[in-house]
C-alpha cells in the first residue's frame, strides 16, 4: 500500500475521488495509528508519522468510500491528571461522517478493571476493544443536488413540526415497512404530503447525530430511544438508514433533505454539543478521551480524574478549548453546506455558554456563531437552560441568528418549558 504525507486539513477522513486523507487531532498523543478495518473483519496498522500543530496526517491513495478505519493513541495514562491514552483501545474519530456496527459494552471497551474504579490504585485495562466499539467509516462527498435551495420561511410564517425519525415512520400505513423508521421513510411522498397538508414549513428533527446505547441500558434490554446521546457530531445516525451503514447513510439524509425542500419545508436539527456519550471517568473510552482527554472536555481543576458536569451526563466539552470550538463549529458547517440543513436547536445551551464557570452570552462560541457567515444565516434556537448554577436563562439570549434572508434579523429563539417533549433525564434514560 502506497502511504503519502497528506494534510493537516481538514480534519477526519476526506475522499477526494482518488484517495484519503485522514487527519487527527491530539496534544498528548506520543504515536497514532490508523487502523484499516478490512471486510473479513482484519485489522491492518499504519503508522501516521507526520503532526503538524498537533495534527497527525496521511493520505492513502488506494483508499475510498466504504472503508472502515479508527485510531489508536499512544501517549500518557494518567487519569488523576486527566490523561486516558491507551493504545489497546480501538478509537473512533471525531470527524468521522459515517459510523458502521454498534457498541457491546465489552469491558475491554474501558480504561480500567470492574471492580477497581479509576483511582490512585485503579488498574489498567489494556484489554483491545477492537471488534467491541464502532467504526469510522470513508465516505462518498459527492452527491447530485440538483437544483435545490434552502426554502428560507421568515420566523413569523414559520410552523415547526418536531419529531422523531423512528417515531414519525415506524408506524405510518402508507409507508413501506422495510424503510419505515429510516430517512427513506421520512422522505416517502406519504410523510411529505401529510406534512403539506398541516401547514408545516420546517421539520425539527430530534437527534440524528450519531450516538451510542449506554451499557447500562444494554444490561436491561433497553436502546436509547430518543438520542441525546452523541458520540459523532459529523455523521447521520447509522440506526436510521434503509439502505446500507457503510457511508450510504449520508447520501440517504441528503436524500431526506433534497425531498423536504422540493416540498418548501425546511430541515432543522436538534443538536446536542453540550456533552458525548463518554459520561464520566467511570464511562467508557471510545474516542475523544482516549485521544485528548484534557483538550475535549472540562474537568475538575483540582480533581482531574473528574469531570465538570452541568448537564447530568457525566462530562461536559471545554467550551473555551480552541479545539473543541473548532470540532462545533466545523459540525455545524459541515450540517449546513453539505447537508443543506435550515437550522439548530441547541439543546442545553447554557452550557455552551459556560466559557468557564459562570453562563456567559457573550461567550466565544455564541462569538463565532454571531459572526460566522455560514451559520448566522440560518434557523437557531436554543433550549435555555442546564443543570449548572445560574442556568436558567429563558430569555436571555442575545440575537444570534437570521431569518434564513439576507435582510432580517431575528433574535435567536428560544424553547420553553412548556414543550411536550420528555424531560432531560427521561430522554438519557
């Protein structure tokens, strides 16, 4: 196999129509490896050696679309200083657009032994996880657009429909059953007429972004049925395709997207940047852990092996690390020119305002929302509140988004509390 340098951007794995670059970022890593998952299940390792600005690259001519790959870090274990690399575990990427396979809750999939929690005396787990976690996979960027164009309702003429991809298909009589609960059956003519003939303009989809079932709902039989649970900012989740885990699942959304506005009904996405499906130091690690631990999420100053959590998950991301604005913010580009969507709801957003302790509006990620040519011109609206002191802030968010035109701003709208949908701790089970 050829192995080229590559480049240090952008960031994940990007097909270019002859090859793959892959690009990963880590401050603590010491050595990366890509691993290449073939399709009898092997696992082939190569040695990334070029880093530039903590970005490790290489480019891999013979690869395209279809591929499945991950990561494994070499570097520091240390979790009392908030360091979780460990080579035995196979690492999903941050970037990745699509993800194959699912999670089994193998206890090769943590850093420690059951039993012996992480701690001064806490054991290492060097246990592979490969086989037990996801896999990233390669996908094809290029797809047949058409003519579409983003339908741009003012919010005043706007009716948002929320719902539920499974949910809104598993059960419709006029949609086939082999792509009831998909994106398929979201795009089926039957759903787009119904919704016609409510009056909607926008469709509010409750989470698609890749996420994960906790183990703990594993043991009891249980899924994570409503999604706020992500571990793949960047990639459809994979539960929801009809036709296929292996990068069809982007082409499908994009499919569900293309259709919606043919019908003038804008696609909004309710995101979940606020945390990862990682949880605590008693979760499993899966990606962003094992590879920069410290630069992803916010931890306890005094206490690194904890994490500061104001959302009731277990971790909250470090919203005053360059890096984990640039993976957001990088998200919600990519969701918007590549994916053609309208808009976000932001859930827990005052979180994302927690630049260090305190809410802040002005915050630097609500700075680079205001400002950023791509995402100022959509649909925003933010779920006011989280768990941490001073979290309430219904309305309290200063105007940070347009009406989807040139001319008219809007302030960015937020959700109330009299919203029907479950609360925050029902939806993560």
């Amino acid at each position: 196999m050829q192995i080229w340098p590559g480049h240090p951007y952008p960031l994940g794995a990007t097909y270019d129509g002859t090859g793959t670059n892959f690009a990963l970022f880590s401050s603590v890593a010491e050595r990366v490896e890509l691993c290449l998952v073939g399709d009898d299940g092997a696992e082939q390792r190569i040695e990334v050696e070029e880093v530039d600005a903590h970005v490790w690259h290489v480019y891999l001519p013979s690869v395209g679309p279809g591929q499945r790959y991950g990561y494994r870090v070499h570097g520091p274990f240390d979790p009392e200083q908030g360091l979780w690399c460990n080579p035995a575990k196979f690492l999903i990427d941050p970037y990745a657009k699509a993800f194959d396979g699912a999670l089994d809750g193998d206890e090769s999939l943590y850093s420690y032994r059951f039993g012996n929690p992480p701690g001064p005396d806490s054991e290492l787990n060097d246990d592979d996880s490969f086989g037990h976690n996801l896999t990233s996979v390669v996908h094809n960027p290029f797809f047949d657009w058409g003519h579409d164009h983003p339908p741009a309702h003012e919010y005043h003429r706007s009716v948002i429909y929320e719902a539920h991809v499974k949910g809104m298909t598993m059960t419709h009589p006029a949609i086939p059953e082999d792509i009831r609960g998909t994106y398929a059956g979201m795009a089926h003519p039957a759903m787009i007429d119904h919704l016609t003939r409510l009056g909607v303009t926008a469709i509010e989809l409750m989470p698609v972004h890749q996420f994960i079932n906790d183990p703990s709902l594993q043991d009891k039989g249980l899924s994570n049925y409503w999604g706020y649970n992500t571990i793949g900012f960047f990639a459809p989740h994979a539960d929801y395709a009809a036709y296929g885990t292996r990068g069809q699942q982007v082409q499908e959304f994009k499919s569900l997207v293309k259709a919606m506005h043919e019908a003038d009904i804008e696609v909004i996405l309710d995101v979940v940047y606020n945390h990862t499906a990682e949880g605590n130091q008693m979760g499993p690690t899966l990606s962003f852990r094992g590879i920069d631990n410290p630069a992803y999420y916010r931890l306890v100053d005094d206490d690194k092996i904890h994490y500061f959590d104001t959302t009731g998950t277990g971790n909250s991301l470090l919203m005053r690390s360059p890096n984990v604005l640039q993976l957001i913010m990088d998200s919600l580009r990519y969701w918007v020119t590549e994916m053609h969507v309208d808009g976000f709801r932001f859930d827990l957003a005052a979180t994302l305002a927690r630049q260090f302790h305190e809410v802040d509006r002005l915050s630097a990620f609500f700075d680079l929302v205001h400002q950023d040519p791509v995402i100022s011109q959509v649909k925003l609206i933010a779920e006011p509140w989280d768990l941490g002191d001073g979290g309430y802030q219904v309305g309290g968010f200063l105007p940070c988004g347009r009406s989807g035109t040139a001319t008219t701003a809007t302030p960015c709208a937020t959700s109330g509390a009299a919203s029907p949908r479950p609360s925050e701790s029902s939806r993560r089970g």
